[in-house]
C-alpha cells in the first residue's frame, strides 16, 4: 500500500511539475545590460523595486488542486520520491523502471479500452443490423461472421501489443536489448483480419442474395432452387477457402507459386488417376443444371427405385419405398425416369369378362370419375378428368380397358389406390365381372356350328393279385 501511495505521489507531482514548469527563456544581451544599467542607478532602481511590490499586490493566488492538498503533493512528493527510488535500487532494477512500469500501465489501460470500445461497436453494429434483416428476410445472424472477425482481430491485436509492453518492461528491467518492433507482425494481422472481413462479406451476401430471391419469388422456392442451392453454396466455400489460404500464406511471405506450380501437376495426375471422379463430376453438374431430376422427386435411375434425398457434384441418393437408401455415382447414370416432373399420370388396367358390354364398363368408369372429382379430400389432386383410352387388349381370359388421370407429381399413388378400391366396390354393385386367371377347355366344333360331344373315358386299373381283396 505504501509503495501505491508512492507511485501515486511522484506521478501526480510529476505530471502537475511538468504541466506548470515554463519553457526556460532565451536570453538576450541587450536586455541584460539594460538591467544593469538600471540596478546601478539608485533612482531607477527604487521605480524597479515599486513596481515589483506592485505586480505582486496585483497577482491573484494559484489555486491548490483538491488531490494535492488531499495528500500534501508538495511536501510528500521529495521523501516519496526519495523512497521509491531507494526501494526500486534494492531490487536491483534501474531509476528508469518507474517510467517504464507508469509507460506499461498506460499501454494496457488503452489497450483495454481499445478492446471493450471495439467489442461494444462491433455488437452495436449486429444489433442494429436486425431491422434490415428482418425486412429483407436474412437468417437473424446472417452477416454476424464479420463482427465475429472484427472482435477477434481486436482480441489478437491487444495480445500483441499487450505482449510487446510487457517484453519492453522486461527487457528494461533485465537490461536487455529490445524486441523488435511488432509493426510487421500487426500487418499481418491486420491483413488476415481484413482478408476474412472481405471472403465473409462475399459468402454472407450471396447467402443473403439467394435467401431473399427466395423471399420475392415464391416460384423460387422449389426443389430445383433448393437442390442447386447447396451446390453453389459448396463451390463459393471451396473457392472461397482457397483465395483465402493464398493470400494468408502470401502475406506470411511464403512463395505460393510453387505451391501454385505443385497444385497444377498434382490436379493432372489426379485427373488422369481419377477418370470416374472426374466422370461422377461433371456428369452431376450436367444432371443438375440441366434440370433432369430435384430434390424430392421419385424417379428410378437404371434399376434403382426411390425418392431423391440428396443431390452432390458426384452422387445422388434415392430411399426405397422400404426405407433402403441407394446411393448411385453420376458416372454410372445414362438414364434417368422422373416420375414426378411437373405432374404424373396413373395408368388404370381395367379388366372385366368376355361376356361384359365394354361400353357399359367405360360408362361406370366415367360416373365414378365425376364422383370422385367431387370429393374434396381428391378434387385439389387430380388435374383433369379421368381420360379412358378405350379397349386396349384382350388377354387370356379378360378384355382389357385402358384410362388415366393426370395428377399432382407425387400424387398419383395415392389417386390410384383411392380410384382402384371405387372401381372394385362399383363393379361388385353392379355385377361386373372382374376374372381371374383360368383355362376355358374348347372341344371344338363342327362345320353346321354344333359342338360335338365330349368323348369322356373313365379307365380303371386292373387290380393285381397282391392288391385283390
């Protein structure tokens, strides 16, 4: 405690001597002789000494600060001083330490102060910035990387500067030579900070550009929009990752064109060594750029079944209607069958008896069409009438009826179904024959149109002697 009060007095005395002690004044020779002059004249000399009394009548008194006669400064500050500077040579430090250790306090103080003043501005700028994200229709932290980056350039600047006092005041106290000045250091700093202000700036407003062209244009807001957006967004983070390292390692004084040279060789031999990822690639940019299949679309691609979970560069991924995720490489596609582009037709197979009117059968159908368009769980899924295309075929034992409806994309299942099980209750009502699979025996005929009789022989095996009775 007694040391603090020590600091306290010699730094106040040494700041109120500094602030009150005049410039020494140049002196003139002239002046001086004329001084003399009149010193020596017993008469002028008198007019001297009276207007001195005055001046000093005249003079206001100087105000005593508060603190200095709190603390009696001008009558402490010599013994004090005298102590600190006995105590500072008993630790066998040098009389300049003090002005070094008051040169380190003010250091960090600004320093601290520097750091909550740019840790306050950089939350006051994200709080404000939710008026125009809310607006806009930006994610609530969308463009928060830069204050992030802003905080923690502000964290490492201190920590150097920081770091150089206390090496400063070591180094005094140690009689060693000083570190180098941290200019270069803080300029690579201040560059990589301003590096990932500007990259975080590109990736924050192409987010917020795609999430507000969302937000205007509800025709945006499809499974195409949502497949191509995580494609762009993983091609601006890799370019994005890549320019950054280049210019970080090109501040750090690493030479990148060899890197750059070593980069070039390397991507040929791995274009050479991976032929199908190169395949996989650029077939998967084909693929989704050209629309071919989204993100939530049922389709099968070669032998595989399922709805389209996730779509990269290199693969797509389907589940089955089981729940079995397949997962097949864009290099391996040569078709693709969307079941759900833009609408779905459900093909209905209608088979009835070789006895039953197909007129009659056409009819039922299109009364159930009109029934069923009606019903409002349905009427919103199915785009047009039902659309009976006439007898198609006959098979071995039924003719064979054709029609569609032209649905929503995904639900066309769910229409078939729904549409099946009327069809079937319709028919039963009606007494129209649904057969099933089975053999009619013919016998023939003969040339005036009647069928002969059937030569049925009933034979029995003569029985053996060990089988008699």
């Amino acid at each position: 405690m007694r040391l603090f009060f020590c600091f306290l007095a010699l730094t106040m005395s040494t700041l109120s001597w500094s602030a009150t002690e005049p410039a020494e004044p140049e002196v003139n020779k002239e002046t001086v002789t004329d001084l003399i002059a009149t010193l020596e004249n017993e008469s002028e000399r008198q007019a001297l000494v009276e207007k001195l009394k005055i001046m000093i009548d005249a003079q206001p008194e100087a105000e005593v600060p508060f603190i200095a006669t709190l603390f009696d400064i001008d009558a402490q500050a010599p013994g004090l001083m005298a102590e600190l500077t006995d105590l500072i040579r008993s630790y066998g430090l040098p009389e300049s330490f003090m002005g070094d250790l008051i040169t380190f306090s003010v250091t960090v103080l600004l320093v601290l102060l520097g750091l909550f003043l740019n840790g306050a501005l950089s939350k006051f700028l994200d709080r404000r910035l939710n008026l125009i994200r809310h607006s806009l229709s930006w994610d609530d932290k969308r463009f928060s990387s830069i204050f992030r980056i802003q905080r923690w350039a502000g964290y490492v600047v201190s920590l150097i500067l920081i770091g150089y006092a206390s090496w400063h005041l070591i180094a005094s106290s140690m009689g060693k030579e000083e570190l180098e000045g941290p200019g270069s250091l803080l300029s690579a700093v201040l560059t990589i900070a301003l590096v990932g202000m500007v990259f975080s700036m590109i990736w924050e407003g192409v987010n917020a550009l795609l999430e507000s062209m969302i937000e205007k244009h509800e025709r945006l807001n499809s499974s195409r929009f949502q497949t191509i957006t995580p494609i762009i967004r993983n091609i601006l983070m890799i370019a994005l990752t890549i320019m950054s390292l280049m210019v970080i390692l090109s501040e750090l004084g690493i030479n990148i064109m060899p890197l750059l040279a070593g980069a070039g060789v390397l991507g040929i031999a791995i274009g050479f060594g991976a032929q199908t990822l190169v395949k996989d690639f650029l077939t998967g940019l084909t693929v989704v750029f050209e629309d071919l299949l989204q993100i939530g679309d049922v389709v099968k691609i070669g032998d595989k079944f399922g709805l389209v979970e996730k779509i990269t560069l290199r693969k797509v991924q389907l589940r089955d209607l089981d729940g079995t995720v397949h997962t097949v490489p864009f290099g391996d596609v040569t078709i693709v069958s969307n079941l759900t582009k833009e609408f779905s037709y459900y093909i209905f197979e209608v088979g009835v008896a070789y006895r039953e009117n197909v007129d009659e059968v056409i009819s039922v159908l299109k009364e159930l069409d009109e029934v069923f368009r009606e019903d409002e769980a349905y009427a919103s899924r199915v785009l047009a009438p039902l659309e009976v295309l006439g007898l198609d075929r006959f098979d071995d034992s039924a003719v064979v009826i054709k029609a569609r409806y032209k649905t929503q994309s995904h639900e066309r299942w769910n229409v078939g179904r729904e549409f099946n099980r009327r069809i079937k209750a319709a028919f039963d009502e009606r007494n129209i024959e649904i057969p099933f699979p089975h053999q009619t025996i013919y016998f023939g005929e003969d040339k005036q149109g009647s069928a002969p009789n059937a030569n049925v022989r009933l034979m029995r095996e003569q029985a053996t002697d060990e089988q008699a009775p």
